[in-house]
C-alpha cells in the first residue's frame, strides 16, 4: 500500500493563521522522511527538532523510532533514559 504524502505536504506548508508551529513542521518533515523511507534523514530532523524543542515528546519518541528502524539501539536507549529523566525531574517537582 502507498501513502500519498501531498496532503502531509500542504499541511506544512499552510500559511497565515493556519501554519504549523515550527515543532510541528519539524514532525510533518519527520514523517515525510520517515514514510519514504528515508530514515537517516528521519533521525537526524527528530534529533535536531528534539535538541531545538526540548519539550516535545513527539519529537523525542520519533528520534527513538527512527533510531531503531536504523538499527541504533544504543543511541534509542540513550534518548529513552534523556526522557525518563526529564519525566522523573518533572514528578519530583509536581510531587
């Protein structure tokens, strides 16, 4: 089965009250990568969108994602323990 990424595309590239916020567009370009295949491509725009968006879990697991589909176990496992201790940071100072 074939996904048709033109409607992922003219989501990006919305404009005006519309547009994605850039974390969004970041994700939007992870997933076009991802479903072409492209998942060095995939990995590096998740890395760089979860250095420039710390707060975006989305954009963290996508790295994980695009990590293990490469075959990186140890950079995946790596990003794993950055978001559990984020969420273990997050819960000591709500708790």
């Amino acid at each position: 089965a074939r996904f048709d990424i033109e409607p992922l595309r003219r989501l990006r590239d919305l404009t005006g009250p519309q547009q994605l916020d850039p974390p969004q567009r970041v994700l939007v370009d992870y997933l076009l990568a991802r479903i072409s295949g492209e998942w060095a491509k995939a990995a590096e725009l998740a890395r760089r969108g979860h250095t420039d968006f710390p707060a975006s879990g989305s954009l963290q697991t996508s790295e994980v994602d695009a990590r293990l589909a490469l075959g990186q176990v140890k950079e995946a496992d790596a990003v794993l323990k950055e978001v559990f201790f984020k969420l273990q940071e997050i819960d000591c100072m709500v708790g």
